[in-house]
C-alpha cells in the first residue's frame, strides 16, 4: 500500500511504532508498506483510524484523506441547513418524484433547463 509510508512519514513514526500501536510485528508492517501483504479489513479500519483517513484513500481509490465520519458529519451540516430553509419536507416527496429527479441527474439535465420546462407548463395551463 504505498500511501502508508507517506501517512507515516508525515506523522513522523517509525514503522516499529506504528506497528506497535497496530498490535503486530515490525515485518507484518513493513510487508503492508512495501505491498508485500495486503491488510485484512479489520486491519485496514485499524489503519485508517490510526492515521485518521478514510480506507478509500489508503486504498487509493479517492485523493481525499477525510474519513467518512468526518465528511458525513459536515454534509450533514449542509443538509441541516438546507432542509430547515425550505418548507417543504423531503419525506413527503413521493417515490415517483425521485425517481424522476434521479432520471434528470442521470441524463445530465441542467436544474434551469428543468425550471425553464416547468414555466412554460404553468403558462400553458393559464
């Protein structure tokens, strides 16, 4: 895993260190860093944790170090505010809507565009 290494070094810990904090040897590590061994899950939470990323970056499948607790809890500040802003309740929305609105995204349709659609409906049904 090469991103262990870097996580590592910029923590400033040796691999001894860290492999004691992890519960293993000094080797088990090393083979981590060099990709000599891939970590079981169990593993992998514990070095995300350590190292506070999330497991999709150790993994290299995102750049992005916040875990997903950390990402989670501010979009959900985001969506808090949101949902507090408008008057109506995304509860009350109907499966139907949803499912439009996520053929909409899926056919990368513009939000103006859509509320273009909508008013000249209003207008015909004047």
């Amino acid at each position: 895993m090469k991103r262990l290494r870097e996580l590592r070094e910029e923590k400033r810990l040796y691999q001894k260190e860290v492999a004691k904090a992890l519960g293993i040897s000094r080797q088990a590590y090393n083979r981590y860093e060099l990709g000599r061994r891939n970590p079981d899950n169990t593993m992998l939470i514990e070095l995300a944790t350590l190292f506070n990323v999330s497991i999709d970056y150790l993994l290299g499948y995102t750049n992005i170090k916040k875990p997903a607790d950390n990402y989670l809890h501010e979009e959900s500040k985001v969506y808090d505010s949101y949902t507090m802003a408008t008057s109506h309740s995304l509860v009350n929305v109907s499966e139907e809507y949803l499912q439009l609105a996520r053929e909409i995204q899926d056919a990368n349709i513009k939000p103006e565009d859509i509320r273009t659609i909508i008013d000249i409906l209003k207008r015909q049904n004047r």
